[in-house]
C-alpha cells in the first residue's frame, strides 16, 4: 500500500448548519477516498466524534446551537481527533481563540477545494506520526496506561479494553485522587451524552473492574450519586 493510499482514507466529519456546504464538500472528499460524516449542530457533532470515532474533523464556529469554540473545548474532553477549522471569522482573536480552544488548523470561507485537501492529508500525517496524541503513559502500582498505543498491561500483562472502557479508564487514572462525576464520565465515554442511560456506566464500571481484579478493589472507588475516584 502506497504512502498515499494509507493517508487518502478514513472518516471525516463535516459539522456546518449550511447544506450547499454538505452539498458541495461531500462528493469531493468521497472522490477523495474518505467516508463522510455530516452533523449540522454542535451537540450532534460530540455525539457523532464519541459514537464513530472519525479521523478528522471539519468545523464551522457559526452552529445554531453552541459556539464551534465551546465545541473543541467539549470535545478535547474525550478525543484528541485533529480538527480543522472552517470559518468565516477572519479576526486574528477568533483564531487565536480555536487554537487555544485546541484546534489543530483554520481554514478561512471561503476556501480552495484543494487547500482543504492538502490540510486534510496533513491532519492525517499528524496521525500517522503520532503527534498531538499524549506521549507519556500513566503508571500506577503496576498498572500502565498508554494512551498513544491505547494499551493497557497490569504487573506486564496486558489486558484488552473496548474503547469506551478504555476512555473511562484513562479519564479516573488521569485524575485520580479526584471524583470523577457521571457527567465526566459520560464525556470521556461518549462526549456527553445528556440523556444517556446512566445504568450503562455502572455496567462499563463493572467491567473495568473485573478486567483490573484485585487492582479496582484497592484503587477505584465508589462515590454513590456522584461518581468514582481513582485512589
């Protein structure tokens, strides 16, 4: 398989409440090679990046239901897919405030069909390299946490997790000592899904603590009607 091949496939997802927009971007990334995605609001976008877990995300700031800034900031909460900016805020302070919100790129409307192309393919070399992924693991008592490799191993064993179990479980080790409520929960997990079964975390809890065995019964604790701390 070709360099290009490799980068020229993946998920992209293309959050603009402007349908010539859709109309316009979807064949031309298809033709590209790249499934597409579509939300038109900023809580179906956190839905859709928790639930298909795209590759690379393409965001207009204007939504009609939250800022595309408050959107990156929710997001950065469980993923770190690289995002592209799309907008027509031209002033310096709107793009200084995306980048700070964690934007990985901004592209200004309007925009040439072949610059979007080639920031694209560059989204994908930063995942293929690696960047923008955390690079150190979390160890504690003999439990290692990599999140870059997304590996989990207890005293050298590794230990397989779903994804979702592997979010939960990074999101109580990188802050433990801290109560980690449902709602965190839910945002590591699934990007905050408001009226999402709460019964499902208990499950997911469950099953991190009988993968971890007697690891969970010493460090994860249960904090009744507010969350888990990772002691």
């Amino acid at each position: 398989m070709t360099e290009a091949k490799r980068i020229e496939t993946g998920r992209v997802l293309v959050v603009d409440d402007e349908p010539q927009i859709h109309r316009f971007l979807k064949p031309a990334l298809e033709a590209a090679g790249y499934v597409v995605l579509r939300a038109e609001r900023g809580a179906e976008a956190l839905r859709l990046a928790a639930t298909m877990v795209p590759d690379v995300i393409l965001l207009d700031l204007g939504l009609p239901d939250l800022d595309g800034q408050d959107v990156i900031v929710k997001l950065r909460e469980f993923s770190d897919v690289p995002v592209i900016v799309l907008s027509a805020r031209d002033q310096e302070a709107q793009k200084i405030a995306a980048f700070d919100a964690g934007a990985n790129d901004y592209v200004e409307k309007p925009f040439g069909l072949g610059e979007l192309l080639a920031r694209i393919r560059n989204a994908f070399r930063l995942i293929a390299t690696g960047q923008g992924v955390p690079t150190e693991a979390i160890e504690i008592d003999g439990l290692r946490i990599d999140e870059a490799a997304r590996s989990v191993s207890l005293d050298g064993a590794e230990i397989h997790f779903t994804k979702t179990e592997f979010r939960i479980l990074a999101a109580l080790a990188r802050h433990r000592g801290k109560l980690v409520t449902h709602d965190d929960i839910l945002r590591a997990g699934w990007g905050g899904v408001h009226d999402f079964d709460r019964t499902y975390i208990r499950i997911y809890i469950r099953n991190i603590r009988q993968k971890l065995g007697t690891f969970a019964d010493r460090h994860i604790r249960t904090r009744p009607g507010l969350g888990y701390i990772f002691e």
